[in-house]
C-alpha cells in the first residue's frame, strides 16, 4: 500500500511539474449555443431591470414549473485530471427522471452512467461504474454508453434527492443580495426578446467560509483538498431568460468557476469548470427506452 501511494505522489509531481503547478491547460474548452451569453459588448441596459431580480423570478418560476427538460454539460479540467458530464433530466408532473454520464481521465476515477426515476411514489435507481462500457468522445463531445444495467429500489434519502433534482439550480446560495460580488453589473440586456444577466458571486474567504460553505465543502471534495490554502475567483452565472406564457423562465445558464487548493499530498493543482444548461418547456416525455427494466 506504501509503494502504491509514493507512485502516486511521484506521478502528481510529474504532472505538477509538466503542467507549471498553477497551470489550467488551456482552459475548459465548452462554448455555449447562444452566444449572447454573458457577452454585453456595446449593448445598452434595459432601463428599470435588475439582473438579480429577473433571475429571482424566473427561479420561483421554474419551482412551480410542471413540465421541462434540462439539458446540462459540464468540463473540469486541472493540472492532474479532466471531466466531461452530460445529464438529461426531465420533470413531467410529479415524476422525476435524471440520467448522468460522467467521463474521467487522469486523477478523475468518477468515470460512471447513472439514472435515477421518481415514480410520484417509489425511486429507482442504476449506476454503472464500469469503465469499458462508457465512451467519450473530445473531438465531437459525444458521450455513450454500451450498458446502463438495471434500475434496483433506491434506497437513500429521497426527500434530499428530490430537492437536489428539482429546486437547485447551483450549490452557491444565490437567494439574497449579500452574495453579490462588488463587481456585480445588475444590468439586464435583451437581444431578440430574450433577457440576457449576470450574477457575479462573492467568493471572497470569508464568504465561502460562511453563506457558501457547502460550494466551499464540494470544490474541496473534488480536490481532495485541505481547507488551508484553497482560493477562488468570484464566479459568474450567465443567465438567458425569456417571457414564456406570461412568465420569465430560464432558456439557458451558464457558470464558470477558477480556483486552486492543495492536493492532500501537499500539491498545489489549480483547477477551471464550466457548466452550461439549456431548457425547453411542454414537451418532456419520459419514454421506455428511458426506464429500461422499469418499463
């Protein structure tokens, strides 16, 4: 067991060492569809709108929302590790269907395909851990799967799941204006009658320490990082909103996160992810091919 952690410690400070310790390598190569995202350049706000305001509204929107299908990529990548995520997660009434692929490369051993259904009564669940039957494919962004497996009870804690999959939209608390970072830009701009903000988070220490302990809790666990020495930039969630039916509802959301801790080995591994979601509204269908056994 020593022999295998001294190979370890020795392949990260290769590594560490190849990639300049504090070195993001390039970056998270994961544009968004809409290029409007965050971008502002030589647009004029719209007088009288408030970007938290917009976004809080469309959030207690998207609460009460009945139907919907979120379609989510995610890209982490640091100086000893990458991952790229797809998840598909569709609400139709008081049925709940989430699917997950997660692929890993380097230091990353969360390579999986999982998904979970909520009946309104009884969940299910499947994950499948097995390397070999799980395919990325970086040139074209396309995941697949040889093998899901089969749907078995689940057996955790359903009313933490549910929340998880229906309420948050991010780990940060966003609900209240004291998050904001000081260089927050509360304009809200519109392009082609879509709404387009920012919500710029203060990642300062001592508000990951307090407001955003548990986002402080899970950046630490994806490191496996020591508290001491960790830092992060303020991050920023770029918002699309549209006035659908009557109501402001989220069309897209993008958050992007830079920070660096130290590894649990004493390492410094500087680290940048993006998550990019998109949403459509009325026509998610949770299909047999989705439920596999369950069907």
């Amino acid at each position: 067991m020593k022999k295998i952690i001294c190979l370890i410690v020795a392949l990260l400070l290769l590594s560490t060492i190849a990639f300049s310790a504090v070195a993001c390598n390039g970056g998270v190569d994961l544009q968004a569809m809409d290029n409007n995202l965050g971008n502002y350049e030589g647009k004029k706000a719209v007088a009288g709108m408030s970007a938290f305001d917009i976004v809080m509204e469309a959030y207690d929107n998207f609460l009460k929302e009945p139907n919907y299908t979120r379609d989510e990529y995610f890209a982490f990548t640091s100086s000893v590790a990458k991952r790229n995520t797809h998840l598909i997660r569709k609400i139709v009434g008081g049925k709940v269907y989430n699917q997950e692929v997660i692929y890993g490369t380097g230091f990353d051993k969360g390579t999986c395909a999982k998904r979970f259904y909520y009946d309104g009564d009884r969940a299910s669940y499947l994950h499948n851990s097995r390397k070999s039957d799980i395919k990325y494919d970086a040139s074209t962004g396309e995941f697949t799967v040889k093998n899901w497996g089969e749907f078995r009870p689940f057996d955790g804690d359903l009313q933490k799941e549910l929340y998880e999959l229906r309420d948050k939209i991010t780990t940060y608390d966003i609900y209240s204006r004291d998050i904001l970072s000081p260089a927050h830009n509360d304009g809200v701009y519109m392009t082609d009658g879509v709404y387009y903000c920012t919500i710029k988070i203060d990642c300062s220490e001592s508000k990951m320490k307090t407001v955003q302990r548990a986002a402080l809790d899970e950046f630490l666990d994806m490191l496996s990082a020591k508290e001491e020495g960790f830092e992060i930039e303020d991050t920023t969630i770029d918002f699309a909103i549209a006035n659908i039916d009557g109501k402001y509802k989220f069309r897209a959301w993008k958050r992007h996160e830079k920070y660096s801790g130290k590894h649990s080995t004493g390492i410094k591994v500087s680290c940048e992810q993006t998550c990019i979601s998109y949403y459509t509204y009325g026509d998610a269908v949770i299909t047999s091919d989705d439920l596999l056994n369950l069907a």
